[in-house]
C-alpha cells in the first residue's frame, strides 16, 4: 500500500502544502511527487518528510534555509534535502527551522539560528544539515518546536536546546 501525504488545507503563501502552488485550500490536497511517505511534519510555513527510501525532502518557505536545500527560494513542491543521506528515520518542522534523527543516531539540524535552535554552537544559520554537537549516536526522536528542539536518547534522558525565555528547555531557567 502507498502513504500519500496529504496537506489537510489551510495557509499555503508559500507552497506549505506541497501541492504545486500557493492556493489556500480548505480540504486535503495531495503533495506533489513522492508517493511513499514513512513520516511528515508541518512547521510555521514550511513541511518536511522522509520517503521510503530514507530521503529528506521538504517544501513551503525556505527564507532561513530550512528546508535544506543550500537555497532561500521557497519550494511549492517537495524538494530533497541537500547531504545525499537516505537513512533518515525522524523529521521535524519548526518555525522556520528542520531537526531530524539519521538510522545512525546522530542528530541534525538547518534553518534559522538566531536562538541557538540548531544545536551546533553556533547563531549561523544553515541551509543543509548540520550536525548537533555533543557528539551523541544514539537519538532516537526529536521534536522542533518554534524556536527550540528536544530530543530523547536511548537511555530515556530528554535534552532541548534553543531559545528558553520562557522555560521551554526545562532545564529550571530562563537562560
């Protein structure tokens, strides 16, 4: 059986659904393209998904990089992430960044940087992967959220980084 992606509607100023253009939609529309999809993540205007094959793709605004592409032009259409990696197992869609797991349990991150949301001690943002620092092998989920990520390692901790005015790392701080 195939999985279809199918974009539920809504907002779509810049090709968020994935469906060839940026026409608002108020019911599902199918993404363009692939027609295997094993996981998808909405962001803020932006959408990510592994295929079968273990690609990353990824289309809507690409203002800050985060769709991975080494570009800034937004992508009506899916769009494969730049790194020639197929073994990509978890994705997630941020605000205007993209974190994801590969099978080998290293994490990466591209996008927006501003905050720190990328995890690789840096403010610069990137438009293809980058690897999380910490030199950690072993995630095995992630979670973008607006301007921040947490993951969960294989022995059960849960790490975040990014942005924390708000206490959203849980670390017990606003730092």
């Amino acid at each position: 059986p195939q999985r279809i992606a199918y974009a539920i509607g809504g907002r779509n100023t810049a090709g968020q659904l994935g469906d060839g253009n940026i026409t608002n939609r108020s019911s599902p529309v199918s993404t363009v393209g692939i027609t295997y999809w094993t996981q998808v993540s909405a962001g803020g205007d932006h959408s990510v998904g592994i295929d079968s094959s273990g690609s990353a793709w990824g289309w809507g605004c690409n203002s800050s990089g985060q769709i991975g592409d080494c570009t800034a032009a937004d992508r009506r259409i899916p769009r494969k992430t730049i790194g020639g990696f197929t073994d990509w197992c978890r994705i997630g869609a941020g605000n205007a960044h993209t974190a994801g797991i590969r099978i080998n349990g290293t994490a990466w991150a591209w996008g927006t940087n501003a905050s720190a949301q990328l995890g690789d001690n840096s403010a610069t943002n990137r438009s293809s992967p980058a690897l999380v620092a910490g030199g950690f092998r072993d995630w095995c989920a992630v979670s973008a959220g607006y301007v921040h990520n947490i993951g969960i390692r294989t022995n059960g901790t849960a790490w975040s980084w990014g942005t924390n005015s708000s206490a959203q790392l849980g670390d017990g701080t606003t730092t």
